[in-house]
C-alpha cells in the first residue's frame, strides 16, 4: 500500500504544470549559465603573449618570402605542411623524351664541430661561418621504360653522389634481381665517377642545385615555423 501512494505522488507530482515564477526563474538560471565563460588563466595569458613575440620576431627579422616556383629547367612542386619538396624538368633536343626528378628533404643533418685538438685558426674559421646543414635528395631519371637513380648529399656549396641506382619505371619487374642493381658511388672507378657526374651536371643537377635547394628550404622552414606558431595561437585565442 505505502508503495502504490508513493508512486501516485510522483506521478502527480510530474503532471503538475510548473508555476509561471519556477518557470522564469529555471530559465533565467539556464539562460546565465550557459553565458558564463571560464576565465583565462595566466599560463593561457602567459603561453599566448610568448607566442605573440615569437611571430612578430620571425616576420621582422627572418621574413619568408613568396618561394619561387622554377629553377632552371625545373619547376618546383611544394605543398605546404609537408616536409620535402620535388623539382621536375622535362629534356628536350637529343634527350627527348626523358624526364628529370628530384625529391630533397628539409634540413636533416649537419656536420660535427670541429674537435679541441684542431688548429685555432680552423675552429674559429668553423664557428664564424656556423654549422654546414644536410639535405638528402633522390634523383630518377626517367627515359622509356628504365630509371637510373642517385642518392645524393646536398651541402650548401656541394652536391655529393652516394649511391647509384637501376631499375624498371612503375615498379615492372622491380623485384627480380636484373632489372634492379645498386652501386656505392665511392667504390666506382675514377672514370666511371666523372662520368656519373657529368651525367649529371647535364641535367643541371650540380652544386648550384645545392645552393637553390638550401635558401629554399631555409626559407620553407620560416614559412612552416610561422604557420604553425599562428595555428597555435589561434588555438589558444579561442
């Protein structure tokens, strides 16, 4: 019996219209809280203004600039966010038909400082000029149906070719072992070494490249620096 009345209380209870004054003041109640907004605390504060000083430090002092879209025979194909950059240049003339590829990273290595027991005059030489940054590149050339590949270091005056490489285009018969071969660069001939660098310097990549490469990515390094500290501080700012 205690439990039939109790549930006819709550039912009344729940069918009973509320009073216009409970009504208003539940609302109001709603209406307040839904418009109260946390406070910013001062590490949001804090995080905020040093990001602040970090975009307006690189876009006085270390602008990026529009990157250029070719160099020489090349044109570049970059996307932003991405951390490596690709040129390609179609031959003409003689070697007609064939394409040129480049595939460079940003900056992933630099050489080690020079050691406490080197002459004075080197150490302080090496410290004025800074650290001597890396960048990784594949090189394909394409002609029909075959693609000779270089892996190559890239220093800002210098391009070195480490490994040389054969295989068919579009992966056709990569897997077995004649259509695939690769050679360390340093364990060539004399000969055959010149003539993979004049290979080379003809399709334009060379130390110049090196050269383009570096103030490009240097300048693409700003460029994603800034993107991001921005991205963040939007974040924040919300």
């Amino acid at each position: 019996m205690a439990r039939a009345i109790l549930r006819r209380a709550l039912s009344l209870s729940a069918a009973a219209p509320a009073t216009p004054r409970v009504a208003a003041a539940f609302a109001s109640t709603s209406s307040s809280s839904s418009a109260i907004v946390p406070p910013r605390s001062p590490l949001d504060d804090r995080l905020h203004r040093l990001l602040r000083s970090e975009i307006a430090y690189i876009a006085e002092r270390r602008p990026p600039y529009p990157p250029p879209r070719s160099f020489k025979s090349f044109a570049v194909e970059d996307r932003p966010g991405e951390q490596w950059v690709r040129l390609r240049a179609a031959r003409r003339g003689a070697e007609a038909g064939e394409e040129v590829k480049v595939e460079a990273t940003m900056f992933d290595g630099a050489t080690e400082p020079l050691p406490e027991d080197a002459p004075l005059f080197h150490r302080v030489e090496s410290l004025e000029r800074g650290p001597r940054l890396h960048l990784s590149l594949i090189v394909e050339v394409t002609r029909a149906d075959r693609v000779l590949g270089f892996i190559c270091s890239a220093w800002p005056d210098e391009l070195a070719v480490r490994h040389v490489l054969t295989l068919r285009a579009g992966g056709a018969g990569a897997g077995s072992g004649s259509d695939r071969g690769g050679r360390n660069f340093e364990k060539l001939g004399a000969e055959e070494r010149e003539a993979v660098t004049k290979f080379l310097k003809e399709r334009e990549v060379d130390e110049e490249l090196a050269g383009f490469l570096h103030d490009y990515m240097a300048n693409k390094e700003n460029m994603e620096l800034l993107r991001w500290l921005k991205t963040v501080e939007s974040f924040l700012h919300k």
